[in-house]
C-alpha cells in the first residue's frame, strides 16, 4: 500500500514578508531602485517582486536580455568607471567580464519544470521564487557582480536588494540605475533591483 497525497497546487508567496517595517509608500520609478536607507530598498524591491510574480516567464525573459543589452552595450564605460573609482584592476578586464557575464550567465532558459513518472506515481517539479534576495558587491568586480546577480536572481523570479562596496559605490549605483530604466523599458516592474 502506498501513501500518495492528493495533487496540491504551491502557496502563493504573497504572505512572504508582511510586516514589513518599512515607511514604504508606494513605488517610486524616478528613483531608479536607489533609496534613502535600507527599510525603503526592501519595500520597494518587495512590492516589485509581488509585480514580477505575477508576470509570465515571457516578460521575465525580455527583462533579462534587456538585462543583457545593457551590459554588452555600457560594458566598456562602466568597466572604466570601475576601475577608476576604486583604483583595483584594469578597464579592459572589467570591460570583458561585464561581456562574459552578459553572454554567459544562465537565464530563465534553463528554468525548465521536469516530470518524472515511476512504480510511485509522477513527480512534477517546477521551481517557484524565493522573494526578495540579498546581496553584496565587492571593489573588485562590482558591476560584472550586479549584472550576474541581477541576471540569475530575476530569471528565477525574484527581486534584489544591493549593498554595494562603499569603494564602489558610484559605479554601482549607476549600474542599477541603468538596469532598472532597461527593465522598465521591457515591461518589467520598477525596483526590481534597490540598493540604500
């Protein structure tokens, strides 16, 4: 005898995080995801994610090589940026690793769903968003970081929250910025990346 539970379909992620502390009010796209403090960056990137959850696995798909766009097309001016403002590596290296990144990292191509049918029944696996994500730059590699972590979190579905190097802190912020006016460009939701 077997013990098999009735298909149940997964809970909805929008209970996730309710009480939030955060004086948020509502989105803010002129911001471009760049917030006075940190209670801000995670309502916006949260009300964001609601957004982005509701969306089809198309649109996430545009707003990744819109993603992907961006860093090809300012690959070389935010490489120099980088390697300016904090005095660590070479633009031309920094330049090939915003390419490497753009080209190479995975998108939501490979969130396939698999089945997998046995003795037992059938398995039906499909990977559901966590939420918000947090995440941290370094000085070396801070805009190939951005665009890898911005590509790879939201093809998954969710949004992000930056604390960026404070020796990078222009070059990241401008990153962001200009990820996020690309995303909205896609049809995405505004603040999918936030930073304080």
């Amino acid at each position: 005898m077997t013990n098999t539970l009735p298909a149940q379909r997964a809970p909805h992620l929008s209970h996730i995080g309710r009480t939030d502390p955060a004086p948020f009010r509502g989105p803010q796209p002129e911001r471009l995801g760049l917030y006075p403090d940190v209670e801000r960056a995670v309502g916006a990137a949260r009300h964001a994610f609601l957004s982005l959850d509701r969306m089809s696995l198309e649109t996430r798909q545009r707003i990744v090589e819109a993603i992907r766009g961006v860093a090809r097309r300012d690959a070389a001016e935010l490489g120099r940026m980088a390697a300016e403002e904090t005095g660590l590596g070479r633009p031309e290296d920094k330049t090939q690793k915003n390419l490497l990144v753009a080209n190479r990292t995975p998108g939501p191509e490979i969130l396939q769903a698999e089945a997998v049918s046995g003795d037992n029944g059938l398995t039906l696996t499909e990977r559901a968003p966590y939420g918000v994500v947090a995440a941290i730059t370094p000085s070396t590699n801070p805009t190939s970081t951005i665009f890898n972590n911005a590509i790879s979190i939201l093809s998954a579905g969710n949004a992000v929250v930056f604390n960026v190097h404070p020796g990078a802190n222009r070059v990241c912020n401008e990153t962001i910025r200009r990820i996020n006016a690309a995303i909205t460009a896609a049809g995405g939701p505004p603040d999918l990346l936030t930073a304080p």
